[in-house]
C-alpha cells in the first residue's frame, strides 16, 4: 500500500510541475513541489494512503484564486516540460523522463512523504518475497 501512495505521488510529479527551468528536469521537478506549497499543500504528516486522499481534497477545496494560480503554476510547468521535449528523439526523451522522475523522488514534497510512512509492512513484503524465493531455490 505504501508503494502505491509514492508510485500516486511519483505520478502526481512527472504530470504536474511549475515555471521557467529552461529545460532542467531536476528545476521542473522542484518547482512542481513549489506549485503545491505556495498553494498551501503541506506533505508532512502523510503515513497513509487516507492522508494522501486529504491532499487531494485540500486541492479540490482552494478557493477560487489560489487554484487559479495553481493551477497556472502547473500549467507553466507543464508546458515548459512540452518545450523541453518538443525537439527530442524518443532517447533523449527516455532520458529526460527518467532524470525528471529522480529529481521528483528528491524533492522536498516527496521526502515528506517517506520520511512520514511507516514501513512496517514493506519490511513485511520483503521477508515474504525473500522466503518465497529461498523455498523456489530449494
């Protein structure tokens, strides 16, 4: 389940993002998080994926002028990344996605995040999958 809310989240970062990085994804990455904070979205606190549903409510209940103006945060953002890629081959793409995707993880707003999960059951899935795979090499 904790995968699930960083896999969301993760998303939530490569489709949304801020303004004027000039074709940095880690730049693109950080100021998506600006986006979220300057609308009042705070990440700490998340250990659950209810909490993540919370965020997703707080967005939907901003006033009419904070989300305007995150929302054209957003779509700074997002059409810089358009301008970044416009003229890549699919490689350098490929690339850019990739290096967009790790800047997201190291983002202030992410970091939150994990740092704010419990990872009881990772722990859990892990030694299961370990056993799992010691009894099929047997």
């Amino acid at each position: 389940m904790k995968f699930k809310i960083v896999s969301l989240l993760l998303l939530v970062c490569i489709s949304t993002s801020s303004c004027g990085s000039g074709g940095d994804p880690e730049g693109r990455a950080d100021e998506m998080c600006d986006c979220f904070e300057d609308a009042g979205i705070d990440f700490d606190g998340i250990s659950n994926e209810r909490d993540l549903l919370r965020i997703g409510n707080r967005l939907n209940n901003l006033s009419e002028k904070d989300r305007r103006k995150s929302d054209k945060c957003i779509l700074e953002v997002m059409s810089g990344i358009l301008e970044d890629v416009k003229d890549m081959n699919d490689s350098e793409k490929s690339e850019y996605i990739r290096e967009f995707a790790k800047a997201a993880i190291d983002t202030d707003c992410v970091v939150d995040v994990m740092e704010g999960l419990e990872y009881d059951e990772f722990e859990k899935m892990l030694d299961l999958v370990v056993r799992q795979k010691e009894k099929e090499l047997d």
